[in-house]
C-alpha cells in the first residue's frame, strides 16, 4: 500500500513506513502538477515547462517519470502522451482525499501544511505560478471539508468532535471569521465557555491588528444559547406560519423568534415533521433574511436534515440541501457546494424544487466562469419556474443570466434578461432582491453611456441596499457609483466609493466573494488609472489570493493581467494559460488588447 504526501514536504509511504523517494524537487513538482491537472498534458508542454534549459528536454522528463515510476511503484503510471496518471487502488494522494466526499473525516485532520511544501523552483517561473494558485486552492479546499464536518457534528450534538475540526479551520484560515463562529459555538455547546469567550477575544484582537475591522455581533453572540419556550402542536404550528410570514413581510427579528419557538414546540409534542420543517425555514431565514449568520444557518440545516430523515420528509430535506449548497456557493466553496445541490437534485421531483436548485447550479458555474454550463443551468431553471409559476425564482435565475452576458460583453442578451428579472421583481414587490438586477442594468446604462439614467439606478440600489443592510447589494452599487465617477474624472470620489464598496462587501462572515473579488478588480483599476501602483499592488495580492481560494477563474486571469501591469513578468503568460478554459470573447480580447 503505497501513500503519496503532496501536503507539507512531500513523502511517498510504503505500509507506513518512508518508501523510495524521487530524487529531486522537480521530480516531486512533475508529479504534484501531474496528480491536479485538469486533463492529461502533453509530453512537450511538460518538457517546456519543467526542462526548457536542459539541453534534451524531452529526454529529462523521460528519465524523471521513470524515477517517478521507480519511487511510487507502479510500473505502467505516468506512461503515454499525453501523460495519464491513473492510480491503482493500493496507491492514494492525501491531497486528492481532499476531494472525496467518502474521506474519513479523522483523515482531514492528519492532513498539514501547504502544497509541495518546501520545493520551489525559480528555474520553473510558469510553474511557481500554478504552484502560487493550486497552493491557495487546496487550502480553500481542505478549509471547507473541514467545516463541513464541524458543522455536521454540532448539528448532531457532538459538539466536543467538532471542536478539532473548527479548530483545524481557524488555524488554515485565521482571517476568516466563519471559521472562529464554528469554534466559539463548538465550545460553548460543549460547555466550555470560558474557552468561548476567550476564542472571541483572540479574534476580536486578530481582527483590529491585522485587518483593521470589528467582528460581527453574530460571533458575540455565538458563546450564547437561546432558551425554548412554550408548549403544544398547535402553537408550534401557529409559531412557523407566523414567522415565515414574518420573514415573508420583512419583520426579521419577530420571524426568526416565531421560527425558533416553532422548533423548540415541535420538539416538545415530539412532531418529527412539523420539526423538520421548522428547523429548515429557521435555517433558510438565518442564511437569506440576515447578514452574519449562515454559521448558525448552516447549523440548523444539518439539524433539519437528521430529522427530515427520521421523519422521511422528503421536500424538506431537497430545501436543507439546496440552502447548504447555496452557503458554500457564495463562500466560493465549489465542490462542496455542488455536492449539496447534487444531493438535492437527486431528490427533487416538482418543477419548483428543480428550478430553485438549478439556479444555485447556475450560479455556481457562472462565478467559475463555466458560462456555456450557466446558462444551460439557468435555461432551465427559468423555464421550469416559469412553468411552476414560480416568478421570484424565475427573477433571481434571469438576473443571473444577465450578469454572466454583461461579463461577457453580450450587452443586447444581458439588457432582454435584466429588463424581464426587473420587471418580475417589480410585479412580485420583491424590495429585498431590487438592489441586485438594478445595479447590474445600470452598469449597462453607464456601458451605454446613458450616465444620467445610470447615476438613477445606482443610487437607488445604494440607498435601498444600505436600508436592508446588505453588503453584497451595497458593494455592488457602491462599485457601480465608482465607475461613474470614474467616467466623470473625479478620481478622488471613485476611490473613496471603492473604499466604501469593499468595506460593505467583505465585512461580514457569510459576505459573496463574488462581489467581494468584482469590487476589488474594480478597484485595482482605478488605481492603475491613477498610477497609484502601491495601492494597486496591494489589492491585486488580495484579489490573487482571493480569487485563487474560491475558484474565481476568471478573476484571478483578472488579477494576473493587473500583476503582469505591474511589472510581474510571469503574471501575463499565467494569465493566459489561465484564460485557455474560460469561455468569454470579452477577456480573449482583453487579453489580446494587452498584448498588443
């Protein structure tokens, strides 16, 4: 049984004992880039990237996959070209466990340190760049298995399991402040509240040393438990109605308090089914009806999730899946993310339930930049709600459609899909999703240099974003104000929306990291403009980062072009090799633009 270590120094294991190992860091650097390459590359763009100063290129990699082949003992791997690298079943690769929902979740925690820790290869620069990203997206990788599974033991009630892995997650991530609300909730739940509040106050200090912010009241309040009150069936169901149409109506602080209630009187008069449906609206109104709280959203759904399968309450279960991978897909967790709505689509049997799933689906193929995918998925999603009359799901998936055409210069196909999500959004008085569909139709107005109509759509979404307290809507605006004024010439009033922008987008715990990277790009612009290239370098090393770690493709081609602006001599080849998978006329011919 042969183990492949790819995180921290890299080791190849044999019975777990120290096998044979590859001599040399390219050796371990072929076979990492090997291992998490998307599609099986060709011999001569291995032997560019890796043995481009030997003076037999083709030679070299021949002889160092045989030193592979020698080390992991496999005879037949790494043969062909392009190279295939499939493993036999007594060969595993800690960091493709990662991937695998099947992982035990005890192996997640002996996984430490970086990717290819240690081997660095200043003669490589294309591959120090791949490093650079693949590094940052494994990390986001084994970041989220990690909550996953804390958030799966809190909701079962072992909360003192949980701890390791919240644990784990802060020590991969410290700047994330999700990451800290698991463990503070983890160890109160277990009783441990001294050690609660002290987590609270190393973040709290973490958090105004190093960025400069103040946490949210949802980490304050997580060392908290909220008691249960009343009694009866009866009052249970009066309590959920009323709270959903609370929540329905804008009241969220009643409806979340009739909601809770709900769920602690269904389980009272032991209704497993009232109960799970309870704890399901309890949780899809801490995650959409109020910022900071899809921690404790996420909580409750795997709680609503264990009941609904006691109870056998199937649709209940489809709507905790689709509201977990929701979660995930705005944190920018892919696969995660994809593996709920997987399991909610497999469940799913009305047109309603497909079509609110397959707008998630959407939009987790769009922020990836996977547009041909997108579409297909929001197509649908559309149609079915349509046919269910469905006309808010059908209004959140056609603005979707929208921003993904805007992204891709399709200005005619984006204004039909934003004219029909707004008009729908108007019919249904949906004042919460306004913001959204409106600030991405006065980016086209601005486009078509309608700048009268588009100062209107902004500042509607600004002012009505800041009155429900959402960041992503106000981040969003706020960037399309900076535009505006960008247009106008006054620099000194762009920035300081910029900086308005980012700090509404990237505040909160559970912000979308969408708009948190779109506000930065924006912003790495204006500098650039300006010729503030301090500034500029700073939020492009954001933005890399960022973009990297949440499988923000095209963003992060976006963050090389930035860097390659910059004097990066590497960034413009990363950025074009990065760009290959990307289905957008709009970046090829920025990139083109570039380069000319």
């Amino acid at each position: 049984m042969a183990t492949i270590r790819l995180l921290g120094p890299p080791e190849i294991e044999r019975d777990g004992e120290p096998g044979r190992q590859p001599r040399g860091r390219k050796a371990w650097a072929l076979l990492g880039y090997l291992l998490l390459a998307e599609r099986p590359p060709s011999r001569r763009r291995l032997a560019e990237l890796f043995f481009a100063d030997a003076e037999d290129p083709l030679g070299a990699l021949r002889w160092t996959l045989a030193e592979l082949r020698r080390a992991i003992g496999v005879p037949d791997l790494l043969t062909g070209d392009p190279v295939v690298t499939a493993l036999d079943d007594a060969t595993t690769v800690d960091v493709l466990l990662v991937g695998e929902p099947s992982t035990a979740p005890e192996a997640l925690l002996s996984l430490g340190g970086e990717l290819l820790e240690g081997v660095e290869l200043e003669s490589c620069p294309e591959f120090e760049s791949w490093l650079l990203v693949e590094r940052r997206r494994v990390a986001g990788a084994v970041e989220a298995r990690l909550r996953q599974n804390a958030v799966a033991h809190l909701a079962a009630g072992q909360a003192d399991q949980a701890i390791p892995f919240a644990a784990r997650a802060v020590a991969i991530n410290p700047h994330e402040q999700g990451n800290h609300e698991l463990l503070i909730r983890s160890l109160a739940t277990s009783g441990d509240r001294v050690a609660a509040l002290r987590q609270i106050a190393i973040c709290e200090d973490l958090f105004r040393r190093e960025l400069g912010i103040e946490v949210s009241t949802s980490l304050q309040q997580a060392a908290t438990q909220s008691p249960a009150p009343l009694s009866g069936r009866a009052a249970a169901v009066s309590q959920l109605q009323a709270g959903r149409a609370a929540i329905v109506a804008g009241a969220v602080d009643a409806g979340l308090q009739c909601l809770r209630q709900a769920a602690a009187l269904a389980v009272q008069c032991r209704d497993k089914t009232l109960e799970a449906r309870a704890l399901a609206a309890l949780g899809g109104a801490l995650v959409h009806a109020i910022r900071g709280h899809d921690e404790e959203g996420a909580i409750v759904l795997h709680e609503a999730l264990l009941v609904a399968d006691q109870a056998g309450e199937r649709s209940t279960a489809v709507l905790a899946f689709r509201e977990l991978g929701f979660i995930e897909v705005q944190a920018g967790r892919r696969k995660t993310g994809d593996e709920w709505l997987a399991k909610a689509q497999a469940l799913a049997e009305s047109d309603e339930e497909n079509a609110a799933i397959l707008g998630v689906r959407g939009m987790n193929s769009s922020d990836r930049s996977d547009y041909p995918t997108a579409f297909e998925q929001l197509g649908e999603s559309v149609e079915l709600a349509g046919r269910c009359g469905d006309r808010r799901q059908q209004a959140w998936s056609l603005s979707l459609v929208g921003r993904a055409h805007l992204l891709r210069g399709e200005y005619g196909e984006a204004a039909a899909a934003l004219a029909e999500s707004l008009d729908l959004v108007h019919r249904e008085r949906w004042i919460a999703f306004l913001p959204w569909p409106q600030a991405l139709a006065a980016e086209l107005d601005l486009q078509a240099g309608k700048l009268d109509v588009a100062v209107e759509g902004f500042e509607q979404a600004w002012a009505l974003g800041c009155q429900l307290g959402d960041p992503c809507w106000e981040g969003m605006a706020g960037r399309g104000l900076a535009m505006l004024n960008t247009q106008q010439g006054d620099h000194s009033a762009a920035t300081k929306w910029l900086d308005l922008a980012l700090t509404r987008a990237s505040t909160e715990p559970d912000r979308y990291q969408w708009v948190h990277a779109h506000v930065l790009d924006a912003a790495i612009t204006a500098a650039l403009d300006q010729s503030d290239h301090d500034r500029a370098l700073q939020l492009a090393g954001r933005l890399s980062t960022l973009a990297a770690r949440c499988d923000l493709r095209e963003l992060l081609v976006h963050a090389n072009l930035h860097l390659s602006h910059l004097g990066n001599p590497q960034a413009a080849q990363t950025a074009q090799t990065l760009s290959t998978t990307i289905d957008n006329p709009a970046l090829h011919q920025l990139i083109a633009d570039r380069q000319s």
